[in-house]
C-alpha cells in the first residue's frame, strides 16, 4: 500500500488541472516556516461535473498531498501511508474549502524547500485533479530562552521532564516570538506556537507559576504589555492586554506560587483568548525528537 500510494504521487505531480470537471486550487499563505510549526494548507474544491458529486476512498484516498523535498525526485510520504478520509458530497457548481495542518501529515522538519501539491481523486469521474505547486522553506527560529520543568502529578504525562524553548524568528512584517515545548527523554515536540511580535528588540519576562504553566510578558504597543499562558503540555490557555502608564511591569510570584503582574493593570474589555488558541488536535502530532 505505501509503495502503490507514493507511485501515485509521483504521478500525480505531473498531472494538469487543465480541461477538469473539478477546479481545485491549494493556498499556503507564506512562503517561510520554522521547524515544528504548523503549516496550514487551505485547499478549495470546485465541482464544475454538471452533477452532483461524492468524493470517497477507492484505489487511493480521495484527498492528500504530494510533499517533494529539496530535491524534486525526493518524495516526503505521509506520516500514516494508509490513512483514510470520510466521503464527502459536493453539490452541482458548489465550492469548498477544507484547511488542513501538513506537519501533522507530514514529518516538515528538515531544512531547505518543500514543494507541495494537493491532489484530488473522483471515483465517479475515475480522474485525478492536482493543483499547481506551492512552494516553502524550512528554516530554525533563533533560541533566546529555555527552561526545563517536571510535569506535575495531576496533568497529563506526570513525572516528564519537558522542556520549554522561547525562540525568535522573522515573519513577513514582524519578528515574532514563539513557544516550542518538547519532552526531554524522547524529544517528542507538542507544540510550536506563535506568541506575539517582538517590537524593537524589547525584553519579556518570563515566569512559571505553581502548576508549572510559563507566563509571558511582553510589549505589545506604547505603555502597552500582552501576557500569555502556555500550559506544561502546549495548551495556549490565553492572552490578556494589560497597560502600564508609569513604567515597564515584571511578573512576580507570589507566596502560593501564582504569578502576578506588578506594574501593569489589566484591560478588561480587552481580554480575550488566543484567538484562537491551538487546539491539542492541531499541535504537530508524532514529530520525530527533535535536533
């Protein structure tokens, strides 16, 4: 089966989306990528069959990728070779869209260019439907902060040593600042998120409280601070806006172990979650130790 599915790949990399009687297009949004991070793939589908249509599993799975890496006769094969995909019925002339995180279907940890494709099978027309080729690069974001925490006994995974790393990378517009969290035995990583941008190089500060969740502070704007809660297990539990009129705020803890912020008063209508926070279904899921 893994053999038949990257045969079909590389087949369908040279496929053509001239003359079909399904329009599928694949949108990736940037260009660069650091290691770990979820790389979201917006895939829109149109049916232009004159019938209606259901997309299913036959020979091949009605909907994936094909992932060339450097190289473009090296084949990326997806994580699980025989994954399966529930049907789904697309009206006359409808369009759809479904976005899917790639570093959970595929190991997107090497350096260097990735080419991506997402190809469509019809059962029904017996056809496949490919889009052009989006292409990204794989790049390091630059460490600036790390501690390692035990997990404690009333979370998931007790009694792991897991490590969390604040790195820095450049975006588009910004430098951002992101959270990657990896368990220190295995080098399992579970989780790469973005936290905010970092503005003219100013410092944050970072603090763990009594749970071992890390608490981030940094500027966000003049007179103007973001804290953000990262749980020992990746989860993004939020992020607040605070102001501070007088002077820069420092987190502090207190005698419980809860962190407080001395300095900054928070902006209640402001308060919002990460919007919106990871789920733990989106974080990169069975990646490789990393290194």
């Amino acid at each position: 089966m893994h053999r038949l599915l990257i045969a079909l790949s590389l087949l369908l990399t040279f496929g053509s989306v001239a003359n079909a009687q399904i329009n599928v297009s694949l949108e990736v949004k940037r260009r660069t990528y650091f290691r770990y991070e979820p790389v979201l793939a917006t895939v829109t589908i149109q049916n232009l069959a004159g019938r209606d249509l259901v997309l299913e599993d036959g020979s091949a799975p009605w909907f994936g990728f094909t992932v060339l890496q450097g190289d473009s006769q090296t084949l990326l094969p997806p994580r699980n070779p025989d994954y399966q995909n529930d049907p789904l019925e697309i009206k006359i002339n409808e369009t759809i869209k479904r976005t899917v995180n790639l570093t959970q279907l595929f190991a997107l940890t090497e350096y260097g260019t990735h080419r991506i494709r997402a190809n469509i099978y019809s059962k029904q027309l017996d056809k496949y439907f490919t889009t052009k080729t989006a292409i990204i690069d794989i790049n390091e974001a630059r460490t600036v902060w790390k501690q390692v925490v035990g997990v404690p006994e009333t979370l998931p995974n007790a009694g792991k040593m897991h490590e969390f790393t604040l790195l820095s990378g450049e975006g588009l517009k910004h430098q951002y600042l992101y959270c990657r969290i990896t368990e220190q035995e295995t080098g399992k990583v579970f989780c790469m998120n973005k936290i905010g941008h970092i503005i003219d190089g100013a410092p944050f500060d970072a603090q763990f409280d009594a749970t071992n969740t890390l608490n981030v502070l940094q500027l966000a704007g003049p007179k103007t601070y973001a804290l953000t809660q990262v749980g020992v297990n990746g989860e993004v539990f939020g992020q607040w806006t605070y102001d501070a009129p007088k002077g820069r705020p420092f987190l502090r803890r207190d005698g419980t172990g809860n962190v407080e912020i001395v300095g900054g008063q928070r902006r209640v209508e402001a308060a919002k979650n990460a919007a919106p926070p990871p789920k733990l279904s989106d974080r990169p899921a069975g990646l490789p130790a990393a290194r």
